[in-house]
C-alpha cells in the first residue's frame, strides 16, 4: 500500500474535525489524504430501498463534500475516497494498519474538559499497528503554545515513539517536551513525601533525567534542527501528561502489546491521556 494519511469520516462533529486534521498532516508528509467511510453490517433489518437510496445518497455527498473541503483547503492534495462495509471497528483496523497515520474523531462533553471516546475510536487505538492520532471537535484554548508534549517510559523499549515524535517535530517545526514521571519508593516513607527537597530525591531525580537524556541523545543527533527539552517529574505520568496537555498542540504517548482476551489493548496511561487531554492525542504502539 502507498504512503498515505487515512481518516475514518461519518458525518459527526468530531469526524470532521479529525478530517481537518488530517488534511493538514496529508500535506505535511506530502502522501495523498484517503477518507473512509464505513457503512456498519450488518447493523439492521433489511432497508426499504427508497430509504437506502437516500442514505446512499447521504454518504456520498458527505465523502464528496469533505473531498471537496480537504482540495480547497490544499489544493495540491491528492484525495481518494473508500467505502467499507462490515463493522467499523474490524474495517478501520485493517484500514489503520495500510496508512502511514489514522486519524479518528472522539467526542467531547458539553463543557466537561476530556474524551468520551467512541468504543470504535478506543478500539482502533488500542489494536492498530500503526500510530492512530484522535482529535477532538472542539478546542476552546487559546492557540496552544507548548509543542509536542511527549510520555516516556526509560525503562522499556519507546524507538517507534521516538521516530514518531522527531519525525512530527521536524515537520511542523515544533518543539519537543518529554516526560518521564516517576514516584517514591515505599521505604522512602511519609517524611520524604513532605519534603520533596530531599537529597535521595534530588539524586534520583538527577539519574532519572541522565538516563532520559542519554536515550534522546542520538535522535537529537538526527534531527539538529528540533528544539528538545526533558525532565524527570515526580508524580502520576497520567496526571502529569494531562496537565502538560493543556497548552500543548499534540500529545503523544506509546502502547505496549498487551495480550488481552478482549476489549483494547491500552494501558491506564493512554486511557487517561485520551480521556482528558484537549490536544490531539496520537496513540504509538510499540515492541
């Protein structure tokens, strides 16, 4: 399959959005924009074929209408249109699986800050092969000023994050922000939490941001131009991630293969960065 930047499209707010989105990644890896739209079977009895004509009709003035939106937009754009039949979670995956990036709309809550992702979205993310992006339909922020904001884990295996970040950095010309959070042992007790000045902190901490330099040290040899900045935060990575997503532009984390007997493969990190961040989130699966 070529390279190419795939979106799943059903009408919703949030489809089109992550449509927009989308667009706009298309041409910054210069690879054509592919929307699809996946007509859920089977979903219901039989349909009165005036009725099937006229969602027909339906689908194919919404994937022509955002055609039409994505050309005019970037009018070098190269736009293909699918449609898929089957359930939408089974066709976005192999879907996913062919493009070089899948965006997919999740959805907000009036004016509550965070996801309430759509069990398809959630799935995709958690099963795809490939990086999945999920964008939400409204952003009420002022424009983000903080780049990519990035969670590491030093201590497993994160070079397809990596690549994925560098890569995004470089081409929107943003600034790079990894986290890698981290809590106090037990035997550290109740004194080290109240005072967070302590030398045994401090000297952790001062390993843990070592170690995370020493593993960006030869991406950053790759990629010169990109502005990067690291550190070792004490606390939950999700609340921490979260909190780091508010002035951020797009948040990035990876997904270990976790072997589940059902239900998405994501851990309680991805879910809660998913759920609560109000930048795009792209979800990175990993070894």
């Amino acid at each position: 399959m070529p390279a190419q930047v795939t979106v799943g499209v059903d009408g919703s707010q949030e489809s089109l959005a992550a449509a927009a989105w989308a667009a706009g990644e298309a041409v910054l890896r210069e690879v054509p924009l592919r929307l699809v739209y996946v007509e859920e079977w089977p979903n219901t009895p039989e349909l009165p074929l005036p009725y099937a004509r006229t969602l027909d009709e339906r689908v194919e003035r919404l994937l022509r209408d955002q055609a039409d939106r994505a050309r005019k937009d970037h009018p070098d754009l190269e736009v293909v249109i699918e449609r898929a039949r089957g359930l939408a979670t089974e066709e976005l995956t192999a879907a996913a699986n062919e493009a070089d990036l899948t965006v997919l709309g999740s959805r907000g809550l009036g004016g509550v800050l965070g996801f309430v992702v759509g069990s398809v979205s959630l799935a995709v993310a958690g099963s795809a092969r490939q990086p999945v992006v999920l964008v939400r339909a409204e952003d009420d922020r002022v424009v983000p000023d903080g780049g990519i904001v990035v969670g590491v884990d030093i201590y497993h295996p994160c070079e397809a994050l990596l690549a994925f970040s560098f890569n995004e950095a470089a081409r929107r010309g943003l600034p790079l922000r990894f986290v890698h959070s981290w809590t106090l042992l037990a035997s550290y007790g109740y004194a080290a939490v109240v005072d967070s000045a302590t030398d045994e902190e401090e000297e952790l901490g001062s390993r843990l941001v070592g170690g995370l330099e020493d593993l960006l040290e030869p991406w950053q040899k790759t990629y010169p131009g990109v502005d990067v900045t690291a550190g070792a935060v004490l606390g939950s990575a999700a609340y921490q991630l979260v909190e780091a997503s508010r002035t951020a532009q797009l948040v990035a984390v990876g997904r270990r293969s976790r072997k589940v007997p059902l239900g998405p493969h994501l851990g309680h990190v991805a879910h809660a960065v998913i759920h609560h961040s109000p930048a795009p989130v792209a979800v990175v699966p990993l070894v």
